[in-house]
C-alpha cells in the first residue's frame, strides 16, 4: 500500500508544493511546527532514511540544502533546523524548519493553524526564492 507521500507525489492527495525533480518532492508541512516548516521526501518509497542507497540520500540532502536556502530567505529566521524523526509516516523524509529560537523545533509545541491562502502565499514566496 502506498504511503501517505507516495499519494501525495502522485497528486492523489494535494499538497503545498515547493520544488519538484525527477527524484525528490518538498511541500509544506500541513501540521507545521512554524510558517514554512517544510517537508523533503525522495520519490523512491523508502521506510527508515538510512535503508536509502548511499547516492540518493546524499542527494536528498543536497536538494534540501536547495530549499533551505529559499526558507530561510523568504521567512528570515535565524537557523533552518534539519529533523528527522521517522516515525510519523513510513516514507524517508526531512523536517526543514524555519526558527529562530531553539524550541521552536520541539514537535511536542502545538501545531500552527495556517488558512489555505496563508499555505499557498508561503509556498509562493519559497518557489519564487528557489
């Protein structure tokens, strides 16, 4: 059965895309820690990050570096912060978090309520910064 990403990859679930190429998908976090806390997942559904094949996974990161840099452009926070959990959904993915302070990154803090137009004007400014 496929993961929650994989559908949202194969548009059967929208998603607030950022960056899209032929191996890796970043969209918006819908449940975000802070405005522009991203997801970055490879296309190739893998459980557990570190089962990824050597090269995919330093890409992985390379196109995070990418998006990273338009994050914290766009939403001018002091450190992107870099997570991975791996629990939340069986499928390799990095948390890109924008904060400025340390706790920000806690995902036991409640989540942001972020409208619609809110997720979309984020989305916008991040794909325009990349």
């Amino acid at each position: 059965m496929a993961s929650v990403f994989t559908k949202i990859i194969d548009g059967i679930i929208p998603s607030y895309k950022i960056a899209e190429d032929d191996r890796f998908y970043a969209f918006l976090d819908i449940n975000p820690l802070t405005v522009g806390h991203t997801l970055v997942i490879p296309k190739q559904e893998t459980d557990y990050i570190f089962d990824l094949e050597e090269d995919l996974y330093a890409d992985l990161h390379r196109f995070s570096h990418k998006i990273a840099q338009a994050i914290k452009k766009v939403t001018n926070c002091k450190r992107v912060g870099v997570a991975v959990i791996g629990f939340e959904v069986p499928h390799a993915h990095v948390h890109l978090i924008p904060m400025n302070h340390m706790a920000e990154m806690n995902f036991a803090n409640p989540k942001l309520k972020l409208k619609p137009e809110e997720f979309e004007a984020i989305a916008e400014k991040i794909r325009q910064a990349l």
